[in-house]
C-alpha cells in the first residue's frame, strides 16, 4: 500500500515548463494516473469562474429546463437538452431537488448539480481563462501534440444536496482510437473529504477501460469492454482553492455527496488529441458551427 505522504504535489508557481520540470510531471502522471498541481489558477481567477458560475445559475430558467443530472449517464441520456449541451451552456439538476413530477423543491442557486459543455467556446469567462497558455504548456508537457478541447463543466456540489459521482473513467463517455483523454479538474473553492473531494484508484489507470458509453440510434448506451473490476478510489485528492488535478482517462475517480455545508465549485475541462480518432457514435457531436479547437 502506497502512502499518502508519498503523493508527488507540483506548485505551478515554481514549474519551469521549458525545463526538465516536464519530464517530472510526465513521470508522476504515469505513474500515479493523476496530478495535483497547487496555484495553478489564482484567487482572482476562481472568484471570477465562481461568480460567473452564480450567475449563469440566476440566469437559468429551471422551470423550463427540469432535468436532473444523473451520474450513471442513464436516465438522462437520451433527452435532447443533454445532446444539445455538447455545443452550449446547460444546466442541470441535482436529483434532489425535485419532486417527482420535476417541480423545483429547492432554491435555484442551491439546485444546480452541474453546468456544461461547451463554456469553453461559448462563455465570455470561461473561455478566454481555459485558452491560456498555461494549460497548453501542461498538455504538451504531457505529450498532447494537437490538444482539442472538447467538454467544460463547473461542478457544484452545492451544500446538504450535492450528489455523488460514482467510479468512472472519463474515456468511457470521451472516448478516442487510440485513447487520449486528460482531465483538467479546477478547484473553484477548497475541496476536503468533508464536501465531497475526488477519490482516485491511484496507478488504476494502467488496467483496461472498462466501458464504453455510446450513441446506438437515437439512444445511448453503456457497452462492456473488459470483465476487470475497476480499482478502489482509496486516495482523497483534497485541493485548496486554485489547485489543479490532471486525471488519466483511463484513471478510475469518484467524488461522494457532500452533507457538509459548504459548496465544492470546480471546473473540469477535458481536452483529447485531435489525432486520434473521435467515433461518430460518441455522445459529445459537435455541430458543424461550432467545431473543436485547440489553444
Ligand atoms: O467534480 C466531481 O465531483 C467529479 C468530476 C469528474 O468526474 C470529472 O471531471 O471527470
């Protein structure tokens, strides 16, 4: 069993990205499928992302749009408004703030399990942040030749109602031949094991990607690749404020409720090599309007 002590921390104010700093960063990424990478945003910038996340929550008509983000990819699936979310800014539920019939039971700024998918290319905040320089130093430093960035989300965990995050690899639903995904998860504000940090199976992302989450017809489906169970999430990643942490896509993660009574807001931008293959049966389609682009 590897202690925890023994997980490599970065301070990307002392990373020297043209130096043998990379290769460091390169060697712990594949060792541990994971990095955690304190100031990687500053203060002013995660109070911007929050407040911005606010209001696009205030500007969200939830009576229009009730539909709950649901971690298994299942019963929300097949619903337009989660397609259509490849190429805009959505909100969507948490599964407890609803009643039965989707009425809101919850004040809306307390209601939002997630925002997504395209904040990236679409929102006056989120993209010009997700386009520094900074980010494209990180991928090519872990030999992302042609990084595309492909899905943005904030994640919100809102305090009391936040809901978990079951065990996943994120080539399951973003998958390319061969496989490319990196993960950029943000943390807007501190995550703890108390408001529901991420967890990861440290080094599981050297096993077999295990699903593949995919469109056949008009419905979507989960499809078995491999018998391997997945890894145990036996690592808290806690994160300040600022701290960045690059997953694998193969790496399994998860992320509990949060009962605490405080928020977790965190930016998650997930970015693929625009050399692979991208399979038309993927739920993220772009339309022809807004195609995929790098930095
Ligand atoms: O923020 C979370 O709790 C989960 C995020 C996640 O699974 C991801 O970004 O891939």
């Amino acid at each position: 069993m590897i202690s925890q002590e023994q997980i490599a921390r970065f301070d990307a104010t002392k990373i020297g990205w043209q130096t043998d700093d990379s290769a460091r960063l390169a060697a712990a990424f594949e060792q541990d499928g994971f990095l955690l990478i304190d100031n990687f945003a500053t203060d002013a910038e995660c109070a911007s992302l929050r407040d911005r996340t606010d209001q696009l929550i205030d500007n969200f008509d939830a009576e229009a749009n009730q539909v709950v983000f649901s971690a298994s990819g299942q019963s929300h699936a097949a619903s337009d408004y989660f397609m259509e979310s490849a190429a805009d800014i959505s909100c969507f539920l948490e599964a407890g703030a609803v009643d039965e019939s989707g009425r809101l039971i919850k004040p809306k700024a307390r209601a939002v399990n997630k925002i997504g998918h395209a904040l990236h290319d679409l929102d006056p905040v989120f993209a010009p942040f997700s386009r520094q320089e900074k980010f494209k130093h990180l991928v090519s430093a872990l030999k992302m030749h042609s990084p595309l960035l492909l899905q943005s989300m904030v994640i919100c965990k809102q305090p009391f109602i936040g809901g978990e995050v079951n065990s996943h690899q994120d080539s399951t639903f973003l998958y390319t031949s061969p496989e490319s995904c990196i993960g950029l998860w943000l943390a807007l504000e501190p995550a703890t094991k108390d408001n529901g940090c991420m967890w990861a199976a440290r080094g599981g992302h050297k096993a077999s990607l295990k699903h593949r989450f995919h469109r056949q017809g008009d419905e979507m489906v989960m499809t078995s690749l491999s018998d391997e169970a997945l890894a145990d999430c036996t690592t808290p990643l806690e994160a300040d404020t600022g701290t960045l942490v690059v997953l694998h896509g193969r790496l399994p993660h998860l992320s509990h409720e949060n009962t605490s009574d405080t928020s977790r807001y965190a930016y998650a931008l997930h970015l693929i090599d625009g050399a692979c293959d991208y399979p038309a049966d993927n739920w993220l389609q772009r339309p022809a309007s807004l195609p995929l682009s790098g930095f």
